[in-house]
C-alpha cells in the first residue's frame, strides 16, 4: 500500500506524465460533494472522464460544476480534454438508486 504522502506528492507534480486513472479517481472523492458522488459513478481513460448518473438531479448538478471540477482537475496537474456526463439506464418500479443499494437509500 502506498503512504499518503507519496501519492499526495505523485497527484501534485506539475510533470507531464502519464496519469493513471486513480490519481484522477482520489481527486474526484475531494472535489465533489459525497451526495453527488452517491448518485455518480466516474472512468477515467485518455484524458476523458465519463460520468454515469442514475437520476437527473445529479446530472444537472454535475452539468453545473464540469468547469469548477475541469479547473480543479487542471490546477492539480490533472490534465482532462473532457468530461462527459450520461444517464444511467434504471429498472423501471425501483425506486433504489443503482449505485447505492443501502437499506432505506431511496433516489
């Protein structure tokens, strides 16, 4: 297991250098809201990020904060070309989220 003060040292370098998908992962978990991140699940791969969202409500609130999180991204020597934010298909008469499947976690 990596220390902590490594990987924060590895995200924070200004190099450009391949950056794998989890340093893109563990300054997402900072960046946005748990709220949001419950109702979202993020991919990261050539530079793009892809969001899945399984309601509505975190799309447009993800919608409204793709350039705070692009900016945060960028000052943290993360380069992103993209973020593209798609609607997650749901079964129809569930009414629990699809990422979040705790006991009385209704969407």
């Amino acid at each position: 297991m990596e220390k902590i003060g490594d990987i924060i040292s590895r995200v924070l370098k200004k190099e450009t250098r391949f950056c794998e998908e989890k340093d893109y992962l563990s300054l997402w978990e900072e960046v946005v809201s748990k709220e949001t991140r419950r109702h979202a699940r993020a991919t990261v791969a050539n530079e793009k990020m892809l969001v899945w969202v399984d309601n509505p409500t975190a799309h447009h609130q993800l919608f409204l904060q793709k350039e705070k999180i692009a900016a945060e991204f960028s000052s943290r020597g993360l380069r992103l070309k993209e973020i593209i934010i798609k609607q997650a298909q749901v079964n129809r008469g569930e009414n629990v989220s699809r990422f979040n499947r705790s006991a009385g976690h209704a969407v």
